[in-house]
C-alpha cells in the first residue's frame, strides 16, 4: 500500500468532480474546489473521518469492497478503478469481458446521481442490482443489501417466495420466462465458468420450475412492459419501465416512469413519505 499515492489520488480524483456530477447543488457559497471530504464520503458510503484518515496518509489498508465503494463513489473510470486497487496494495478487479464486473462506469453513476426523484437502478446481466435511487428502494425495497447468490433477483425469484410479492401473481409465469431467458443469455456470454453458469447449477438443483423453463430453450422473451408492481401501501402501480444499456459492462439502467398526472404518478408521488420499502413485504 502507497499511502502517499492514494491520498494524492484520492484528493485529486475529489477535486476534479463537480458538485453536478453527482446530483448535488452547487450552492451560492461553495468555496471548495470539486466535491468536500464529507460529499465523497457520502457518496462512497463510509463515515467523513475514515475517508478524510486515507486523503490524510494515515488510514488503514482499505479492503477491496471498500475500495470499490470510492470508485462508485467518486465516479472512477475502469483504468482509475485498477490504479486504486493498485496503490491500496491489492490485485485490480475483473474488467469487461472477463466472468464478472460490479463497476458502474462513471457516465452511469452521473445518469443514476440526477434521477433522485425517479425510480432507477442499475442491474448487472444476472440480475444483480448494483445500485439504486432512493425512490428505487422505497418502491422495489433495498436490493443491493443481498450477498452470495441471493444477490441476483432471478436466484431470489426462483428460491424465495417473499420475492414474488413485488409483482401481481397472474404476471408471475412471463416474469419467470423471462427471468430465465435473460440468465440464459448471459451464461451465453460468460460462458464456462461465469457466474451466470453457477446461478444456473444452483436453481437446477433448487428449484423444478427453472429446470422446466431452462429445458425449454426460450431466448429472448420480450421484457414485461408496462410493469405492474405492487406495494404494501399504495397497491400495484402500472409503470413503464425505460432501458438504457451499457454494453461494455453488460449492466442495465431501469428507470420506471408514469404518465404525468395519472393515477399511478401521484402513487410515485408518495414514495418519499413511505420511505425504503421493507424487502419481501
């Protein structure tokens, strides 16, 4: 570990983000260049005095999640990504094309950091949600907090039945073709060895109606759209469900939309107040 290295870059990296990069106000009486400690901190999901200690020279040895926390965070491009694991003394993630990639480019995380007021996630190929909008936790609950295979929707679909209750049962049988035509494709690119053949082992074993559907071969089943999801308090909302891919990372950004003025955009309305939706509810 390079403590000098990674507090200069770290600082620099800091300093070269605007405040409108990340969705924040500028503000009439911001003196600091760039983003303050306390805003990269924020954004990278740890306490101001552990993130202040590594600018400072004088932290711990960061632990690779946390190290890919300040990449999101501070909107890192892949080759800045590899020079901070670098510099923090440990070997660089997996980059596009090889069995898996978590790094949301930064061109992403600006588009995700402006749609505080909307719904939006990104997901990875097997369903993975790798980052969400407040307004995505308090309608679809908090998705990133899964670890192991639980982390993909289509492990959870499958294996959980709490996970089911966000859709309307009578839309449950296109929501699993579709679930496992998408994992399909991606163990198509991964290939041997990928995660997505992994998640495909595990449900084969765990789950009759996956190695139905899979035995079936069906490729490409068109997304569900419109999206009908239901929530514990303001019932189920008709909402369209906008698709931007990234597909050098084989990631998704989802952002879910109503008509304005409609019955379900004053449901969306609402979500602040309710706040983070309880998972499986």
């Amino acid at each position: 570990m390079d403590r000098a290295q990674l507090a200069d870059f770290l600082r620099t990296r800091r300093e070269a983000l605007q405040p409108e990069d990340v969705g924040m106000p500028r503000g009439p009486r911001r003196r600091t260049r760039g983003l303050r400690r306390e805003e990269a901190a924020a954004l990278s999901g740890m306490s101001t005095d552990y993130y202040s200690r590594l600018e400072q020279r004088r932290g711990p040895q960061p632990s690779e999640p946390m190290l890919a926390a300040i990449a999101r965070g501070l909107r890192l491009s892949l080759a800045e990504r590899d020079h901070l694991f670098r510099i923090a003394g440990h070997n660089t993630p997996s980059r596009p094309g090889d069995l898996r990639s978590d790094h949301i480019t930064p061109g992403l995380m600006r588009i995700l950091g402006r749609l505080d007021d909307t719904p939006a996630q990104v997901v990875s190929d097997v369903a993975e949600t790798l980052a969400q909008t407040p307004m995505a936790a308090a309608l679809l609950g908090d998705q990133t907090q899964f670890t192991g295979p639980e982390r993909s929707l289509t492990y959870r679909w499958f294996t959980e039945p709490a996970a089911r209750l966000l859709y309307p049962q009578e839309d449950h049988p296109l929501h699993s073709r579709y679930f496992t035509s998408g994992l399909r494709a991606a163990y198509s690119r991964q290939g041997a060895g990928g995660r997505a053949e992994e998640l495909r082992d595990l449900l084969l074993d765990r789950s009759e109606e996956f190695a139905s559907l899979w035995s079936a071969h069906e490729i490409d089943v068109p997304r569900v759209d419109p999206k009908r999801l239901r929530h514990p308090e303001l019932g189920v909302l008709t909402l369209q469900c906008q698709v931007l891919l990234d597909p050098e990372q084989n990631q998704t950004l989802l952002v879910y939309t109503a008509a304005p003025g409609s019955a379900d955009d004053e449901k969306l309305r609402l979500l602040p107040v309710l706040g983070t939706r309880p998972v499986g509810t």
